[in-house]
C-alpha cells in the first residue's frame, strides 16, 4: 500500500483513515487521495535536453569561479591586506 518514498506513505495513511472513519460511520462515501510531488517527464528526449541544459550551466559556472577568486586575491594584495 505505501511506497518505499516516505512523502508518499503520508496521503496513503490519511486515505486508509479517513476511509475506515466513514465505514465506522456507516457512510458509502469513499475519499481518494493521490501524491505526484514532483513533476515526472516521461519523454526521454526532454529529460536528457533538461540535463545537457543543467550542464551546460553548471559548466559555464564552474569556469568563472577561478577567475573570481584570483580577482580577490589581487585586490587583497593591492590593498595590501593580511588574513
């Protein structure tokens, strides 16, 4: 009944609950609860453009880190500052 995901075993929990609360009252009613937390992409041609755009970003990141800390340092250095 539950998933192996905690966020799902939750809305399971109240389902089953809330359910036997309204057998207990004799009521032929029936809640239904459903989880999708995060957005699934079942095209495998969207996900794997998501991922090379992910990338991409993160590598033009990592390429102006160095700079920024090479800057720092010359600063300090002109400044004359010690740590």
């Amino acid at each position: 009944m539950c998933g192996a995901e905690p966020i799902n075993c939750f809305p399971m929990l109240v389902n089953i609950l809330s359910n036997t609360f309204l057998r207990l009252f004799n009521s032929t009613a029936r809640i239904r609860v459903w989880s999708e937390p995060f957005y699934s992409i079942q095209s495998p041609e969207v996900r794997s453009d998501i991922f090379f755009i992910c990338l991409s970003y993160m590598l033009i990141l990592a390429a102006g880190l160095p700079p920024h800390f090479a800057v720092s340092s010359m600063e300090d250095y002109k400044v004359k500052s010690m740590h």
